[in-house]
C-alpha cells in the first residue's frame, strides 16, 4: 500500500484495504460514480460518500507532494539543505508543519531583520543569544559601532530585530502560540459606530463574543461578510502575557544574564509583530475553512435534494410564468420538454380579463393535449393560482407550483439562447419552468447552482472548494439516474461520467448527423469518445428501445457476457429473463462468482434485471397553499399553515407558506423528542406562525405538532 493510501485511510478511518483499491483507480483516471458503482470488490463496497472523500485527500496529498518538491529545490538552491532536514520535510505529510520547515529558508522581502544583517549585526545577535553570565549587552554591542550604526543603542535594536524573527521562524515557538490560540482564542464583533441603523442585519453581532473552536460555520460567515461590508470590527482574543511568558521559558536559559533583558525585548516584539498576527491569520484562515466546508456541504446537499426531485414524467404540460401588470407567459410543451406554443394572458390586476384569459388557456389545452400546469411561483403566482381554480378544463389538471429560482438567469444564458433563438427571454423563462415539472434534474442542470436559491453564504465560501463540492453533487445525481443518449442535453451528458464538455457536445453532434443512437456500441464511434472513456461512461447512458435489452438498464458492457450466461444456464434470452421474475428467481449468484466478479456487483446487476433503467426519484407531490393568505401582511401569529421547505441552512429551514416571502423554522425549533427533526428541499408540512416582523419582512416559524411522529 502506498504511503498516501495509508495516511488517507488514517484520515478518514476508512479500511486501508478499500482505500488502496480506490487510490489506485482513482490515480489511474476512474471517475468517482463509476468507482463507487462498478468497483465494488476493489474498493470493499466504498460508497460515494468515502469515494468523494478519498478523492479530495488525494489531491490533498498531491498538491502537498508537490509544494514538497518545490521547497526542497528552493533550498537545495541556497546549499543549504542537509541530509537531516531533508529527511524531516520527505516525511512531513502536514501542510503546516511543512511551511514551518520551510519558513526559515523562504526568500524574504525586505524586514528589519535583514536590514540588520546588511549592517553586519547578526554576529552580536548571535553573542547576545549565548546568555554568557557577565557579560554586558552594551559593551559587546561597541564593536559593532561605525559609520551605519551610530550608537550603542542602534546596534542592539538591530540585533533584537534579527533574534525577533529567528523567534518567529522557530517551530516550537510558533506551537506554543498555536497552543494558546487553540485552547483559548475567542472571536469578538462590535458594531462600527454610525453604521448601526445602516448595518442592521448583523445586529446579532454587534456584541459578539465566542471560543474561535466553537463558532458556527453561519455566524462566522455572517461576521466576515459584516467586516468586509464596514459595519462590524472584528478581532481575535487570547492571553498575550501568557503565550509570551511560555516562549521567553523556551529561549532564555540563563534568566541572571543581563543579554536575557535583550532576549525577552525581542520575544516580546516578535511576539505582537510577527508571530500573533501570523497564527491569528492562520486560526482565523482554518476557522473559516471549516466554515466554509460546513457551509459548502449543506449548500450541495440542497443542491442534491433539488437535483433529485420527483419529475412528473413524460406529460404533455402548459407552463405558465406569473405576472401582474405584463400579463402572464404561457407556453405549451410536449412530452420531451419541446416548444410548441406559446401566449400572453392577462388574468390578474390592473387587466383582470378573466373570460379572455381562460378561453386561451382552454384552447391550448385542448390543442395540445395538455395533462399538467405548472405555475412558477414568482410575482403573481397566488392570483393566477386562484384564478386557475376557477377555470373548468373539462377533466381534472393539476396544478405544480415550481419553484423558478434562476429561470431568470437561465432564460438570458448562451445555453437558452441556443435552444430558442428565435424566442424572447420571457418565453425561455416560462419554458424553463416547465420543463423543471417534467424533468428538474434535466433542466436544472443548465443553471449554475449558486443561482438555485438553496445556498447558505455562497458567495462567501472559498469558490473552488464550492466548485468542486458541486460538481461532486451534480455528477452523483446525473449518474444515479442515468441519461437517455438520445434525448440528453449538452449540459446534461457534460456530467456523466468520463464525458466532459467537448465529448458531450460530440455525442450530440453525432446524433444529429447519424440519427439516435440504437446501441452503446456505437458511442465508440463517436470522435475523441476513446475506450478508457467509453468504460468509463457508457453505463451511466441509457439508450432505450436499443437492440440490446441491456442497453436500457445500468448493467455495464462488460457484464453483458455474464447475463448472457446466465439467461442461457436457465434456458431463456435475456429479454426472458428481465420480464420473468420465475426465470430470474431460479439464477443462483454465487455459481457465477470468480476473481473479477463478486456478490456486491452480481447483486446490483440482478436488482437492475429486476427493474431496469429504473428512476431512483420519488413520485411528485405538490402543496395546497390557503387561498386567504397572499402577502405578508395576511399573516398573524399562531396561524396553522400549509408550506413546502425551499432551502435549509445551519440555523434553520426555509419555508414557502405561499406569500413571496419564506418564513424561518429556527434550527433550536427543529427539535422533538427523537432528536433533531431532518428536513429536506420539496418536503411539504404544516407550520405555525410564531413571529411576523413586517418592517424587516421576515416570518417566523414552527413545525406544527400534526407534523411529529
């Protein structure tokens, strides 16, 4: 096992087999989908979860590996480098114990350590730290006396300079601060005076004061975005005397020589000049970092939870994009999310055409056969609800309200404009809706994340850490449902596995010019589209009605041989053996159980006959809001509302009770006797108003008891 392997499952308290298993693969080019799903009995059944996971502390563990190389070069550059401390770095696997090591041998700007050692007074720093019994700092400091050192008192300031950053540089040292910083820093924020009326919605932390180890990812997000904004002062709290007292203990031996005065002044000044404000910086950086991964976390989770929402499925809907004034976008689909026509009705205030809105509603519906509405839930959309209530179709349609969080910025995208360019931006904005009716996950996948309204301090967290975190999320969920290789979008087939940008856009330019695709096979005849790739790919693409009944189902190519075998060891053909659960109940896996294939794979492959290309997703579901409740001025305290969570956050969960503006179930009212209540994006519920400020616009809420189980 290699010696990251090892550290990795160390880190993660992972099996050091499976790791090993997942390293390899993943150093080797395998996806983390395709991993988790097709190399179980490498990886000892790691799911994505612990793959994600491994596969940030790979790169982790590379990044370091090469800062490593890099530092041990710049060193060797300067003669410097022994055989000891080259010893120490190439067993070094810690980011800041690494730049410890390095910080002494670091090209320096210009300090006034080095100012010191042009006047040629590193000599005396060096007398000066030998602590000899007797021995006057001033005297020895004549010698050093001349032209650029005028006096006594010049000489010495430069020397304490120069053992100020060796303070600074040294290891122990800066372990001591560490310590201190650990075990007692608190985080402190005060309002900046004359902007308290100004800065308001950080009034929380306008006398804030908590241990740095035990802040809030939120609070701490909030804070920072409130210094940056100039209403709070922020700093950082500890036991300077302290900390100071532990280093002079560590530097000065001889605490009668007169040079220990000389040592402790310098201490002291390192201390408060270099050493504080550098692990403050470094306290306050992983502070931060945990925020930011917390923050990260819970906003892909959300991200997941939106990805993964019920589809209604192939219907035929009308999509309506609400509004007042301007009338309402509306929009006629087809069962694959196609344009087929689109109109303007004019049902709410100051028009209020009621007749004429519902004669073109009628007419559209019957034209084109449509099964479903789906009402975006921006301005107006209550109004149109009610509206919509009263208009008689004839048969039952029901009625979504989607959630058009980046439909907006969707609609105004290269990626819209592509698709309809002859269509302005409120028909693209009415056509995203509806199709995230048909298929969320399909059309969601055109927006960047961080428009979808479910985050928690996006904007603030460390962009590459998000980037990343929501790749991971998109890819999981794209993969766990599969895509049709023939219906699929650019933007789409980009996060399957292996795939890309470039072999997306392939894919898709090949299936105009050649027709649907009628088996996996021919992805390999895709430009650029490799075997490494295909491997990597194609069980994550589904090509229905395709020549091989496999070719629909999550079974991967390779496989193909062994369900071949054994449809034909119990005297069928494989479309037999996916239609008749008798055939398949009279397959026994463990005959089929060799060096590459074991029971975690053969369990999966029968589970995928038993139902193949099925969705994971759940069945849709949408909320009756009450219809005497529109703004937020209709709401009253105590009031029993219905409400579908839109977003949850490390203090709370957010809540659409149907009036534009989402009430708050604070993470201390997210609580009952079983623990912690755990809710998710779409869950419906019913909530109790507990509070309505109507000059900041916000409503909170409680879970009803009829909710608790």
């Amino acid at each position: 096992m290699s010696k990251i392997a090892e550290l990795i499952a160390r880190d993660l308290r992972l099996p050091a087999a499976g790791v090993a298993g997942a390293v390899n693969l993943l150093d080797d080019g395998a996806t983390v989908p395709f991993v988790s799903r097709y190399r179980k009995e490498v990886t000892g059944g790691l799911d994505d979860v612990a793959l994600q996971d491994i596969d940030k502390r790979l790169r982790y563990y590379h990044e370091l590996e090469k800062r490593r190389a890099t530092i041990l070069k710049s060193i060797e550059s300067q003669d410097k480098l022994t055989p000891e401390l080259a010893a120490r770095i190439n067993s070094c696997y810690d980011a800041t114990v690494l730049e410890d090591l390095y910080l002494p041998f670091k090209p320096k700007r210009k300090t006034r350590a080095e100012a010191a050692r042009r006047l040629g007074l590193e000599p005396l720093a060096r007398l000066l730290m030998k602590q000899v019994p007797g021995q006057k700092p001033a005297k020895l400091a004549v010698k050093y006396v001349n032209d650029n050192v005028p006096d006594t008192a010049t000489a010495l300031a430069g020397a304490r300079d120069i053992i100020a950053e060796w303070v600074s540089e040294n290891s122990r040292a800066r372990d001591i601060v560490r310590r201190h910083f650990r075990s007692e820093a608190f985080l402190t924020s005060h309002f900046v005076k004359g902007k308290e009326i100004e800065g308001r919605n950080y009034e929380t932390y306008y006398d804030f004061r908590c241990r740095l180890r035990n802040i809030r990812s939120y609070q701490l997000l909030a804070i920072k975005r409130g210094e940056d904004a100039g209403y709070l002062r922020v700093a950082t709290e500890v036991n300077d005397e302290a900390a100071i007292q532990s280093i002079v203990a560590y530097f000065i031996s001889n605490r009668t020589a007169e040079s220990a005065v000389e040592i402790r002044a310098a201490v002291e000044d390192s201390y408060k000049r270099l050493i504080r404000p550098s692990i403050e910086n470094e306290f306050i950086a992983q502070a931060k970092r945990k925020a930011d991964e917390e923050s990260i976390a819970n906003f892909a989770a959300n991200v997941r939870q939106l990805l993964f929402a019920p589809p209604l499925g192939h219907k035929r809907i009308l999509a309506i994009d609400p509004g007042m004034r301007t009338g309402c976008k509306v929009v006629c689909l087809d069962e694959n999310g196609n344009l087929l026509a689109h109109d303007v009705i004019y049902p709410n205030a100051p028009h209020n055409d009621l007749t004429g809105a519902g004669t073109t509603l009628l007419d559209l519906v019957r034209r084109y056969d449509s099964r479903a509405i789906a009402l975006g839930n921006g301005t107006g959309s209550r109004e149109t609800e009610r509206f919509l209530k009263k208009v008689n179709f004839g048969r039952h349609i029901d009625v979504y309200m989607v959630n058009e969080d980046g439909a907006s910025i969707y609609s105004a995208s290269q990626v819209a404009r592509d698709e309809f360019p002859n269509e302005d931006v409120t028909v693209r904005g009415a056509v995203s809706i509806g199709r995230r009716l048909l298929d969320p996950l399909a059309e969601l996948i055109k927006i960047d994340p961080k428009s979808l309204g479910v985050g928690q301090y996006q904007h603030d967290v460390d962009q590459t850490m998000l980037r990343d975190a929501l790749n991971y999320a998109v890819e999981g969920c794209v993969n766990s449902v599969g895509v049709d290789v023939n219906t699929a979008s650019v933007q789409l087939l980009t996060h399957v596995s292996g795939l890309g940008e470039v072999l997306a856009r392939n894919i898709v330019e090949y299936r105009r010019e050649h027709g649907s695709f009628t088996s996996r096979m021919q992805l390999l005849d895709v430009p650029k589209l490799g075997k490494k790739t295909f491997t990597q790919a194609v069980g994550f693409l589904r090509v229905p009605g395709g020549e091989n009944p496999l070719d629909n189902s999550a079974v991967h190519p390779e496989r193909y041989s062994l369900v071949e075998r054994m449809a034909h060891d119990v005297g069928c053909s494989v479309s037999e053996l996916i239609t008749d659960a008798q055939l398949r109940s009279r397959v026994n896996i463990d005959d089929y159980i060799d060096d590459t294939v074991g029971r975690p794979t053969l369990n999966d492959i029968m589970s995928e006959l038993e139902k193949p290309g099925r969705d994971p997703r759940e069945t849709i579901s949408h909320v009756e809001f009450d219809d005497s409740i529109n703004r937020i001025e209709d709401i009253s305290e105590g009031m029993i509302l219905n409400g579908v969570v839109t977003n949850v956050t490390d203090f709370g969960a957010f809540v659409d009770i149907g009036v534009h503006t989402d009430g708050l179930i604070p993470a201390s009212k997210l609580h009952n006797k079983g623990g912690v209540v755990k809710l998710h994006l779409s869950q419906i519920l019913k909530v109790r108003v507990t509070r309505v400020d109507l000059d900041r616009g916000r409503i909170g809420l409680a879970i009803h008891r009829s909710n608790r189980h």
